[in-house]
C-alpha cells in the first residue's frame, strides 16, 4: 500500500535541533533591529557633531575628502561606514534641504552599512519604528458600581459620579477586584 505524501515523518529529538529547512522568501542580509539601533546612535551622534561634520561633507567632492573630513571628528565612536556610501547618499536628488531632515536622512541611509541599499536602510528604519509605535498598552479602565446614593452605572476616577464616593476594598474579596 502506498503512503499519504504528508504523512509524519519520525524525528528523534526534534526540539533538540534546529530545522534544515530555511525559511520562504530571500534570505536576510542583515538584522532590522541592528538596522535601526545603529540609526538611532548615528542620529543622536551626528545631532551633536553635525555644525562642525555638516559643512565639511557638503564640501567634500571625493571619497577621500569624506574620510579626512570623519577623521577630523571623532567617528570612530560608531562602527565606520565606508565613504563611499556616504557619498552616494550626499548626491542623492532627494536630499533634504533642512538640517534636523539631513541627519535623519543621513543616518538612516548609512546604518545598513553597504550591505544593503541606502533606500532599503531607510525603509527598514520605517518599519522597525512603526512596529515600535504599534505596541499596546491600557488607556483607560472601569468598574461597574452600586453605590449607597443609588447610582448604578461605571464609575469615574474609581468612584461614584454622583456623590464622589471612592472605592473601598476592605470588605469585598480579593477575587472579586
């Protein structure tokens, strides 16, 4: 008898190993999360460096001029991103103009490090900050009272919104709070 192609196959140990297979898609080149931990560094770098760096890499032409201009600041506190990269993303068209939006720009674009586009650093930097700001968390929450004045109805400020009396849990049990 033939068997079912999806049959189960037995494998001992299986969560002592890793699976051979590797995931759908293109493989990763690199971490978005160290994606975006770099740009957050580099941003917070080049905010307090960039009146001095701003100016000498506007001017620089070459990949030399850059690597003299970094040199002069100390930008060996971040991991060193190779000038030309950082050429690329000074003679991009889409440049912004004012300066809190080139350093953003600036940071971002270089935090993948060459091993991906600067375009494709910006967009993981996006995403990683968006699924940040996606996190949930309580607003607000109520209890369903029966005061002494008569009030029935949710609470406000943990208390009666007719007479202003505040919650006592003293008598009640602490499974019903």
């Amino acid at each position: 008898m033939r068997k079912h192609k999806n049959s189960h196959k037995i494998v001992p140990n299986p969560l002592d190993k890793a699976s051979g297979k590797r995931r759908r898609g293109r493989p990763r080149t690199i971490d978005p999360s160290l994606v975006r931990g770099y740009a957050d560094s580099c941003r917070h770098w080049l905010e307090r460096n960039w009146n001095e760096l701003g100016t000498r890499l506007f001017s620089a032409k070459t990949e030399e001029e850059i690597s003299k201009a970094l040199q002069k600041v100390d930008w060996e506190n971040l991991i060193p991103r190779p000038p030309n990269l950082i050429l690329k993303v000074l003679m991009d068209s889409k440049f912004p103009k004012r300066k809190k939006a080139q350093i953003d720009f600036l940071a971002d674009s270089i935090a993948g490090g060459g091993k991906v586009t600067a375009r494709r650093s910006r967009d993981i930097c996006v995403e990683q900050r968006k699924a940040d700001a996606q996190t949930h968390y309580i607003i607000r929450y109520e209890y369903w009272i029966e005061c002494s004045c008569g009030y029935e109805g949710r609470s406000e400020n943990h208390g009666c919104r007719k007479c202003g009396a505040v919650l006592h849990t003293s008598g009640l049990d602490s499974e019903l709070i």
